[in-house]
C-alpha cells in the first residue's frame, strides 16, 4: 500500500449512552434517524446495539449505541471524538432550529471555517451538531416531523480532542489519507475524498484524557471500500507502527482497531455486506437480530433487554 491509500471518510461513529428507549426517542424520534438494525453486544449480550441511519445504513450515515441502564456518566476529552457532526441540506438549518426548539433542546449558533453549526446535547450529554452541506446524496427516509428535504443526510464529519493533536494530525493526513485543507483559531481541518462524512476537524489543543462512560463516543469507525482493501489497510497501519486487532467479523461489515498516539480508539469497517444481509430492506431495525452463535439463547437475550419502539412522540402527533 502506498500513501495514496486513502480512507472515503468515516464508516460510522458508536457511543455509550444509559437508556434504549431514550436513545430511540432521540435519534429516531427527533432527528429522523431510521433504527436499521436491532442487535446485542457480542461482548454483552445483556446490553442492546443500535444502529441508527439513513434509509439503509449506509457508510457515513450510522451512529451506533450501547445503552446501559445505571452505567457512569462519562467525561468528553481527550483521546475521543468530541464532537459529531451531522450534515443536511442547504436551506435546512432554519427547520432545524425550529425543531430542537419544539422538543426543548437547547442549542447555540457557532461559526467555524465559514460554516454555521448548530451544535447541542442529547439526552445523556454526547455532543453534536448540524451543518448545512450541499454534498452527499438525499436521504430517502422521512419520519414523524423531519420530511424528506430537511432530513439528515448522514455525517458531516467529526471533531476530534486529542491528547497529542500532532500525532493525530499526522495521522489522520499521512495514513488515512485525508488531506489537509486549513487552520483557523483551535482547529485545523481535514478533508477525505468521501462527499459525506468527509470533514474531520482536529482541536489543535492538546486536551487532558476524557473518561469514557454515558455521553462519550467509544470509537470512529473509517471506510475501506471491500475485503481487499480492508486487508490492505490493516497491513499499513501496523507498517506505520500502530498495533491493529486482527480483523474482526461484525456481521454488517468487517473491522480492525486500534489506537493513535493521541488516544482515540480507531477503527476500519468494510462498506459491505451491510445491514440488508439479514432482512428485508422495507423491514430494517424491526426485529432483535442475533449472529448464528447467540440463537440457541435468543429467548433468555430478548428476556433479559428492555422493550423498545420507535415512535413518533407526542410533539409531532399534536
């Protein structure tokens, strides 16, 4: 593999949050997010993964939870992604604060490398925001409130804090292949060739460790195009002196991890299979889907999760 390797973007982004039903009303019931695919942790069969999206769950659009009841709150720093960012289309950012206003979710205006963000909280405090970005396709998915020409397309990017923001810097530009497109004030800028989930900004200031738990993201997932190429990446980053896990069958696509000098959690997921390979593309999320090993407990796993439904909540049933 030679530096012109190069990583489309981000593949999807997962988080720790407390409660399954909360994360559903939020992600699903807010943001217009569709739930496409209902699954455990395979570490924690006790504990719910949810995947949320665009219309399928393509790369680039998929935020992921753990949700665990009662878990410790978590504390944003460095060695994470401190920010999410969310893209929609241009002329949306009105229709976006009329909505967090309806549902009483505070937010501020900021500006940054010329773009507005509205950035804000979900309910156990992970941050994010929302930019205008006339790249990436539409999404085709339309629920409760959000319609069709407001709804998220997928990622913007991501913030990220590190400890050791040279060290990310260069790695984020000289393995994964984005390129360098600017600094302003606290942020230098990456961009991917990717049209969505392309834009990852880094915090030029060397943040202290962050705690991981509820409100804090685990890891950023980037993009490797097939198997091959998948294969590939793994044999460059350990050629670059990291240390990735040997590759790892997540059903929905393939995976590899390991963690920059700054401390953040990396990894690299396959594009397919995808969430279509074990339901029907009009049945996405409805059903708890277990990997073949974890069948034969199906009814024990489903006693032990809290029921969930996605749902359209009483602001937009009004």
């Amino acid at each position: 593999m030679t530096q012109q390797q190069q990583t489309a973007g981000i593949h999807h982004i997962t988080a720790f949050v407390q409660s399954a039903q909360g994360t559903v009303d939020f992600y699903a019931g807010i943001l217009g997010l569709r739930l496409v695919k209902k699954t455990i942790n395979f570490d924690a069969p006790e504990v719910y993964h949810l995947y949320f999206g665009n219309e399928m769950g393509g790369p680039g659009t998929i935020i992921t939870f753990f949700p665990w009841a009662g878990s410790r709150k978590g504390r944003i720093g460095g060695g994470q992604v401190g920010i999410t960012t969310y893209a929609v289309p241009a002329g949306s950012l009105g229709f976006w604060e009329a909505r967090l206003n309806q549902f009483g979710v505070a937010f501020e205006r900021t500006v940054r490398f010329g773009e507005t963000y509205l950035q804000f909280a979900d309910r156990d405090g992970l941050q994010l925001e929302i930019v205008e970005r006339a790249g990436g396709a539409p999404s085709q998915w339309a629920f409760g409130g959000v319609p069709l020409e407001h709804a998220i397309k997928g990622f913007g990017g991501a913030v990220l804090y590190s400890t050791a923001p040279e060290r990310t810097a260069h790695l984020v530009e000289h393995v994964m292949g984005l390129t360098k497109v600017g600094q302003e004030g606290a942020y230098a800028r990456f961009k991917a060739f990717g049209d969505i989930g392309n834009v990852i900004d880094i915090n030029i200031t060397p943040m202290a460790y962050g705690a991981g738990g509820a409100g804090t993201v685990h890891h950023i997932a980037w993009r490797a195009k097939d198997d091959a190429e998948h294969a590939l990446w793994r044999s460059h980053v350990e050629s670059q002196g990291y240390h990735p896990t040997p590759i790892v069958d997540r059903q929905y696509f393939n995976a590899i991890y390991f963690r920059e000098e700054g401390g953040i959690l990396f990894e690299i997921a396959t594009d397919p299979p995808g969430f279509a390979r074990d339901e029907e593309p009009d049945a996405l999320g409805e059903k708890i889907m277990l990997p073949a090993w974890f069948e034969e407990h199906r009814e024990q796993i489903e006693r032990n999760l809290p029921p969930i439904a996605v749902r359209v909540l009483e602001e937009d049933a009004q």
